[in-house]
C-alpha cells in the first residue's frame, strides 16, 4: 500500500514570523515557527513533515504566483500583461480548490486534473481565450517547476485550439452619428473621447490618457507611444494626423486650460477607477440603441461584438475602403504586422465592386458579355456620374491609381480629359 506523503509550505504572517502550512490525508493544518528567520523555518518545515512521510518542501497553489512574479526565470512583463495572467491564474486555482480540495501544492496537479478544467473551460469560452489560458497557466508552471518540484508538466501533450473568434464589427455612419450624439448628452469630454476614438484609430486607454504634450496643433499631427505595444516598438511613437473634425475640438480648448492631460476626468477615472468609464461607455451605447454584444452558440456568455474597439476597426476599414494602402494604415495605428491590420480591415461592397470589375475581360465570350459591374468598354473613372464634381472624380481616379486598379498611362489619359472639362 502506497504510504501518503505530507506536502507543506511556508506563509510569513504581517509581524514577520513565519507559519507552516500542510497538507496531510485531505486535511490543512497550519502551525506558527515562531522565527522569522526563514532558514531555520524551512529546517522547521522539513522536521515537521518528516513523520508526516514528506520532508521535501512543496510549492502550494495559493502561493504559486508571488513565487512566480520573484522568479528570475519570468519574461518581463508589462503591467498590464502581468494583471490579465495573475487572473487566469487565480481563477485556475479557485477551481481548483472546489473541485479538488485533496490538491494543495502545485505539485500535485495531475493531467486528469488538467483534463478536467480544461473541459469545463472549453464550454464557456471561445477558442481565443482558451488557448490564451492555457499558454499562460503552461508557462507559469514550466517557470515553477525547480521550485515546486515538479516530476512532470500536467500541460505538456495539451493542444491549442483552431481559432473560432467572433471578431469585433465595424460601425456605419449612422452609427457613429447617433454614437457622437449619444456622448454629447453626457458631457463634453465623453464627445471628444468619441471623436478622438474614431479619427484616430487609438484603443480606449491610449484615448482616455492622451497627453497635449503628444499633441501638436501646428503641424495637426498627434504623436503617441501606444500602451500596448510600448515595450515592442523600442519607444517609437506613430505619427497621427488630426483630421479636421478632431482638430476643431481639440482647438476649441483654450491654450490656458490645458493641463496634462486632454481629457482630464476620464484619464484620472481610467487611471484609478477603471469601472466608472465601462459604465459611461455602456450608457452610451444604450443610448445609442447599440447592442454590444452577442449570442454565440455554445457558448455560456454573450460575446462583445460592437463596443468602443469597435471605433479601431471602423478607422482601418473605413480608411482602407478609401484607397489609403494597408502599410500607411498599419503605421498609423501601430500594428506590429500588416496581417494584424487585415485582422481590423472590414470590406465594404463599394470597394470589391471596384476591384473585381477593374480586372480585363478575357476571350471572346468575354468580350461580348459586359460585366455586370463595369460599363462596357469603358474604363471605371471615366463613366460620367451626375451630380459628382470633376474634383470628386479626380480625387477618386487618385484613390484607384493608389491601389493599382488603373496603369499610370489609364491614369494620366483620364485625368487629361477629366482637366479639360473644367
């Protein structure tokens, strides 16, 4: 018969001393060193767990993570990033004490365990954050291992997800108007918060904690270090330009009043007290008559679909729809890759129509059958549109020589002819 070992750990209490804290046959006992010298408490621990079958220290759960924010093994981290794994990992362990009570020290956290959680999980949230969890609590227990005494890792052999993200929507038009009109109705800094949101593509805490030092009305440009990636773009800010809308409330702002901050409430409620701006937030929406989430299938939770981030993929779409090529977009938003900018870029209907009947029509049967999108024998920029400008039109047929659906020939050709009609 397999003879049960007792695991333990040491906990120091506010005055200094340290306590022992074990684990033995399903039960918890604890008990005061009376020292707060933690080498004669380990040689306390160890003496302790000697008749108990133990005598080895063991890492408890409860402790896993002090231990892991001192390990000199951890990756340094942004605080940020830090906070969103320190709550995986919590809410792990709370699992872990309800339905398995017997486990104490890390150690002890079996496959079958893991297997267990993993299932649960897996019913109430969606691939992206599964595979999120499991890379962290994976990491957390390879960085512990030497000092937990793993003899194996319950993680390795565990698979990652396919993706089966629901994506954030873009806003329409409307949607900005009746969002802007929304924010209005609760006072000025929550417009301009909305404003700044949509003509620059930034995330929340990056809107809500812009400085007038990264502001600059003279060259209209707002250059800024992202939060998120701050640690990644070697302190390189991306160069916003202020569209006029924008920079009309950012003027209006007497040069007098200007503090440190643009919007001075909502970066010192961001700062400290983070749910006053999700509440002013979901009041707006409502408001607004925007739903910000959804019904996936499957899943326990509604899952967000149109909330301010929302405002992020609605710049990249709406610019990108308007001819700006994705690197230009890319720079201005501060995305590490073009493939993340594509992740944000929403196609509208306009600019695919564009694209498709841009292409030559080939072979004869082609030739004689005009596409359903394009005017036959025509070239795109040059059909005449009532009630559109030259300049409207000279300004579209630049967008489509950006994207390289007309040669520099076609271009030159039509904006001769487009000219002469002025």
């Amino acid at each position: 018969m397999a003879r049960t070992r007792g695991t333990g750990n040491l906990q120091q209490e506010k005055n200094g001393t340290w306590t022992l804290r074990v684990g033995w046959k399903g039960r918890r006992l604890s008990r005061s060193t009376g020292t707060t010298d933690r080498a004669r408490a380990e040689k306390a621990l160890v003496k302790f767990l000697a008749p108990l079958g133990g005598g080895e220290r063991h890492l408890a759960l409860a402790d896993a993570w002090p231990e892991y924010i001192k390990s000199p093994n951890r990756r340094d981290q942004a605080p940020s990033t830090l906070n969103a794994k320190r709550n995986v990992y919590l809410a792990f362990a709370r699992w872990m004490t309800a339905a398995h009570p017997e486990i104490d020290a890390l150690k002890e956290v079996s496959r079958e365990a893991v297997a267990e959680y993993l299932a649960e999980l897996r019913s109430r949230v969606c691939a992206t954050t599964y595979n999120f969890r499991v890379c962290v609590l994976r990491e957390i227990f390879i960085c512990l291992a030497g000092r937990a005494g793993l003899e194996r890792d319950p993680w390795d052999g565990v698979s990652l997800l396919v993706g089966d993200g629901h994506s954030r929507r873009e806003f329409t038009v409307g949607e900005l108007m009746r969002l802007l009109a929304a924010a209005a109705r609760q006072g000025d800094e929550w417009k301009k918060l909305f404003v700044i949101g949509i003509y620059t593509g930034l995330r929340l805490g990056d809107c809500c904690c812009l400085k007038w030092r990264c502001v600059d009305l003279t060259r209209r440009v707002i250059q800024i270090i992202p939060s998120k990636t701050s640690r990644h773009s070697r302190g390189q800010p991306v160069t916003i330009p202020i569209h006029d809308v924008l920079f009309a409330a950012l003027a209006a702002v007497p040069e007098s009043s200007r503090g440190e901050w643009v919007l001075e409430r909502l970066s010192e409620w961001y700062r400290t007290s983070r749910g006053k701006v999700s509440y002013g937030l979901a009041r707006i929406f409502r408001l607004a008559g925007i739903s910000t989430s959804v019904r996936i299938e499957g899943r326990r939770r509604k899952t967000p679909e149109a909330t301010f981030h929302s405002l992020r993929h609605t710049f990249v779409s709406l610019a990108a729809n308007a001819g700006v090529p994705l690197p230009v977009v890319q720079a201005i938003v501060g995305h590490a890759t073009s493939a993340m900018t594509r992740h944000y870029y929403h196609e509208n209907e306009d600019a695919l129509r564009r694209a498709v009947s841009a292409l030559p029509s080939l072979g004869e049967e082609a030739a004689r059958t005009p596409s359903p999108f394009a005017p036959a024998a025509v070239p795109f920029a040059s059909v005449p549109s009532a009630g559109i400008s030259i300049e409207a039109r000279l300004k579209r047929l630049q967008r489509l020589s950006r994207q390289g659906l007309v040669t520099a020939a076609e271009f030159a050709e039509l904006r001769r002819k487009m000219l002469a009609m002025l």
